[in-house]
C-alpha cells in the first residue's frame, strides 16, 4: 500500500529506447499530503504559486494604465486620483485611495520636464505573538511579535527626464516640442524608460538607411519584455503623466508618458520592430493633442513672456523700416499682442497656441453651419497645402485610424493633410461655402504614393506563311529555312505576343488568321503537307520555341495536323510552310504568293492535312 507521503509529481513517459529525464521547472506548487508538518515556507510556496499564475497572465496582456490615475497639479502639489496599472512583470498596481506630493520636496526631482510614475511598495503591517520557534529554546523567557500581514501598495514617484530638442520653457511651444521628442525617441527606443533597440525596419522620414537591420534580426523569436527592453521585475515602474514646468506654474500632460493597456506584448513587440506605431501610442498621441488643443482653446492663446519680446521686436523694426504698414502686415504682428482669453475661434491658430506639430490624425473643433474653409485655414500657417473632403460621418472613424502607422506633421515642414468633413449628403462638386452641421472636423496626414505600374515585358514573334505548288520545291524551301534562310515571297499572317522568355496559348485573332490561311491553301485536299517552323535566336530557346509554334494550331475541330520543327535564325519567328498536294483543281483560291517553280523530287517530312 503507498501512502500519501509516497504519491509524487508524475514524470513524463519517456518515448522507447529514452531514459526519463525530470522536466524543466516553470512554477512550484507545493505537493501536499497527509501527515505533512505544514509550515511558514509551504504557504509561503502556495502564496508564490498563485502569484506566478496571475503575473503571468497579466504579462500575456501587456502593461499599461487600466483606469484611473487622474492628475492634477495645484500649488506645487501633485494630485494623483485612485486607480489600476499592470506592471511589466504582470503586478496590478491598485491605488485605491488619493495620493499628494509635494514638488518643492528634495526627493521630486529639480528639471523642468518630470514624469510622474507608480510601482510596487509593499510594506508589512499588524503585530501578531510569536509563541514558539520550530529551532527555539523552549525553555527561553519571553513572546516575540511579527508582523503578520503584507500590504502590496503602490508609490507615486516623481523624477526628472531628460529629452533633446524640447526647446526652452519659456517658449509657447515648450510643451508641444516635448510631446514630439518624446513620441520620436518612443518611435526609436520603445516604451519608457526607453531600453529597446532601433526598429529593424526604417520607415519613417527622420530614419537613417544605416539603421535598418532587417538581416541581421532574428524573425524566429517573438518578442518578449526582456528582448524590448523591459525589465519583467516589480521595481519595474508604470509611467501616467507628465510634469512641465512654465514661466507661471506647473503643467500637467497626461498622454504624453501615458500608455493605457491596449495591446499585448508580442503585438506591440512586433509593430515596434516593424516600424509600426502600436495603437495605444497612436491613441495617446491623439489624446495628447486634443487634450492640450481644448486647454488652450479655452484659456485663449496667451504667449510666453519671450514670445512677447519676439513679437514686440518684430513690430519695432517695422516701424523702423517705414511708418506706413500694410494692413495686412500690421495684422499678423499685432495679432500675437492682443489680450487672450475669451477669444473667438477665428484668432486662434497653432502658432499662437503653441502646437508646432500634429499627430497623424485627430479632431478640430468648428462652428457649425459655416463655412469650414476658413475656419481651418486660420490655423494652420498660412497657404498650407489642405485639401478639403467631404464625406460621411462614419467614415471618418475609418479615416483616422487608416492613418496610424503615418508619420506625425510636421507644420514647418508642410506635409499634405486632409480635413474630412463629416455631412449627411456627400455633394458631387466641392466648393468653398463646405459647412457641416457637426461641431467637429476630422484631419489626418494625406497618404502620398506614386504607382508606377512595372510594364509586363513580351516577345512579340511574327508569323508568316507560304505556300509552294511543287512538292521538290516544298522540301527544298523548308531545308532552307531550317538553316536560317527564309523564303522571299511570305504573307504576313499577324504577330504573337508571348511573355518574355515564356509561353501562353496565341490570341484568339491571331490564331483565326493562321486557321483561316490555312484552310485556305490547302482546301479538302488530303494529300496537303504542312510543317511549322520556329526560328529562335539562340540554340538555347529551341524548345521554347517548338512550344510556342506547337500552340498556333491547338485545339482545332477538325485537328489539323502538321509538324513542328525547329532551327536557329537571326530573330525568333514561326514559319508555316505548305505544300498543298495534289490534284490543285480541288484546292480553293490561296490568299498567298506562292515560292519557287517546281522541280520533281522526293516529298519533304511534314503533316498531313485531314
């Protein structure tokens, strides 16, 4: 009898011939059985095995920000609201109650851009008796105490990052420079903290050719959290905002850092290496936009202070240069001086609010019941190439998300865009009074190709016929031909169109042609000889030409036959000689000259007609 005691794991039957060999350890469980002395490490072997279980599968579904995790900045004080992360190594990180921190603290970093980041901080808490130790004195004096219980809870950690190309806080145009360098060195190095190599594809217009590495990868491997460079541990951090500091207070972005938990890993593995763009960077790209697009289009476009500066200087020089200003002139450097806030749509335009760069697609508010030329046009900067498309509200949607994997616009670098307005009836003619009844238009970068369609290349082979009244002639003339030599008199029946260097059955006109002559000059008469010669220019297309000739009388009712011969000549060409035999008052009218005056001799080697 075995006991519970002796019951282990089963080993893999091991093939014939094969010794069993233990299997490779992924996750411990603990083996329970009667008479076990349960202790601390065997629940701690249960507690282990279940946390491999869930971690693995929250891998399997890739990192990110579930829900929650609100910021808001107030004061110097960071506010961050409850919420749920999945960590690089499958963790949930749950806050569930608010959290604050202080940015004048020594441990909140001291740069101008600072992202805002939680991770797992477990603590252990309680006090519980211990009344013996497994190895203690049992005689020993005294009751010690532990803390029983582990509480899995999270920190909101704030750290500097350093970015190139962001331009100076002052500047309007801080935050939108930010949003591009960190999207661009994301597109490069993967998610943050940026630890995965260069894609192996170059696809985008800032790549360098040198960069691509398309041989040297490895496609047999999928992608994992270590190959792209994350760090599957739990002091992996989940970044969920951005801090940017300006002239007057602190700015919070919360999509540039942000990616919520969209995508698995080997899906958002493989887009990076392609040089795709995964949709929740696409998506936050879109929300990062719109979500800085509304804050200033509220507050109104106010200006830095060294904006101010740049725009009072322009004016001075102006009035320098001459007292008398085009009012158009005058407009575009007083324009940037007038007082912000409660401004109409009609003032607003991205240079003033800052924004010197787009996502590949997104939303812009209009006025409904307008014309929406005009409204778009202010802006972006002026005689942009825009192209205005009408189309229906639900193929915008489709529209957008076509424009993923484009490249971001650049507005100093004018790429053509597309603004989709949505309307109920799709007019046949554009024109300039376009409106929508919607509060909302959508724009996406114009998708620029040129196909140029690879012209299919062809041997176009011509086919002549003769025919010769004496059957010594006949002999005479094909002998001739298989040395090259091709008859004076021919009737010219119509050129074939093969592939290059290739076979396909001839056109339906072209065969008719052959048919036709044929019948022609050989009438009913059943002692007829008909031999197909096919000229090639090289010894070495011998056989494509005996397939190509052998196809001109295919699949005719009554079968007409003949024999396919082959010979080297200056061009490919296809010969069909006939000999109409005997006795010509049975033949019909031939529609070619005929070669050569008869002479008797022995039948040349051909087919016969039946």
């Amino acid at each position: 009898m075995t006991s519970n005691a002796e019951k282990a794991v089963p080993a893999v039957p091991a093939a014939q011939g094969m010794t069993p060999t233990p299997t490779t350890v992924g996750m411990t469980r603990l083996n329970p059985f009667d008479g076990l002395f349960l202790r601390a490490e065997h629940l701690d072997a249960i507690q282990a095995y279940a946390r491999s279980l869930s971690c693995a599968v929250g891998q399997a579904g890739g990192s990110g920000v579930v829900h929650g995790y609100a910021i808001t900045v107030k004061d110097s004080i960071v506010t961050v609201s409850p919420g749920l992360a999945i960590a690089a190594d499958g963790r949930p990180l749950l806050l569930t109650s608010t959290v604050q921190q202080d940015l004048t603290g020594s441990d909140a970093g001291t740069g101008d851009i600072r992202v805002i980041e939680v991770l797992l901080s477990p603590s252990s808490f309680g006090d519980e008796n211990v009344y013996g130790e497994l190895c203690g004195d049992p005689c020993a004096d005294g009751v010690g105490t532990t803390r029983p219980y582990v509480a899995e809870g999270v920190t909101v950690r704030i750290t500097d990052v350093q970015l190139e190309d962001t331009g100076i806080p002052a500047h309007r145009t801080f935050r939108s420079h930010v949003a591009a360098a960190w999207f661009e060195k994301e597109r490069r190095s993967g998610r943050y903290p940026w630890k995965s190599p260069l894609p192996w594809l170059t696809t985008s217009e800032g790549d360098k050719p040198a960069d691509a590495r398309l041989i040297e990868s490895d496609w047999g491997t999928s992608p994992t959290a270590e190959s792209d460079g994350a760090v599957a541990n739990s002091s992996e951090p989940v970044a969920i905002g951005l801090l940017l500091r300006t002239p007057a207070t602190w700015e919070v972005d919360p999509w540039i850092a942000r990616r919520d938990r969209i995508d698995t890993q080997s899906h958002r593995g493989w887009q990076q290496r392609l040089g795709m763009r995964p949709w929740d960077v696409f998506i936050a790209q879109i929300l990062q936009f719109e979500n800085m697009l509304l804050r200033y289009w509220r507050s109104g476009a106010a200006l830095a202070p060294a904006d101010y500066l740049k725009a009072l200087d322009k004016v001075e020089r102006a009035l320098q240069r001459d007292t008398e200003i085009p009012s158009a002139e005058a407009k575009e450097l007083v324009g940037p001086l007038k007082p912000s806030g409660g401004a109409s749509a009609a003032s607003k335009s991205f240079e003033l609010m800052g924004i010197h760069e787009l996502p590949p697609a997104g939303y812009l508010p209009c006025v409904p019941g307008t014309p929406i030329e005009p409204q778009v046009k202010a802006l972006f900067p002026n005689n942009y190439p825009l192209h205005l498309c009408a189309c229906r509200p639900d193929f915008v949607a489709h529209a957008v998300e076509e424009a993923q994997h484009l490249d971001r616009i650049r507005l100093d670098k004018h790429p053509r865009v597309d603004i989709l307005v949505p309307v109920a009836d799709v007019p046949t003619q554009m024109t300039s009074t376009l409106s929508t009844n919607q509060k909302w238009v959508a724009f996406r970068r114009r998708r620029e190709q040129v196909c140029i369609l690879a012209e299919p290349k062809y041997d176009d082979v011509p086919i002549v016929g003769f025919v010769v009244d004496d059957q010594t002639a006949y002999t005479t003339a094909v002998d001739e031909l298989m040395t090259g030599k091709a008859p004076n008199v021919v009737t010219k029946l119509g050129t074939a169109r093969y592939p290059l260097d290739g076979w396909a059955p001839p056109s339906a006109a072209v065969q008719a042609d052959v048919v036709k002559f044929v019948l022609d000059s050989t009438g009913s008469s059943a002692s007829a000889v008909l031999t197909v010669v096919a000229l090639v220019r090289s010894v070495d297309r011998r056989s494509l030409g005996a397939v190509r000739a052998s196809l001109l009388l295919l699949g005719q009712e009554p079968p007409i036959e003949s024999s396919v011969r082959t010979a080297v000549g200056a061009k490919d060409s296809i010969y069909i000689a006939i000999w109409p035999g005997s006795p010509p008052s049975v033949r019909r009218s031939r529609s070619s000259s005929s070669v050569g005056s008869g002479g008797k001799g022995s039948g040349a080697g051909g087919g016969k007609r039946r």
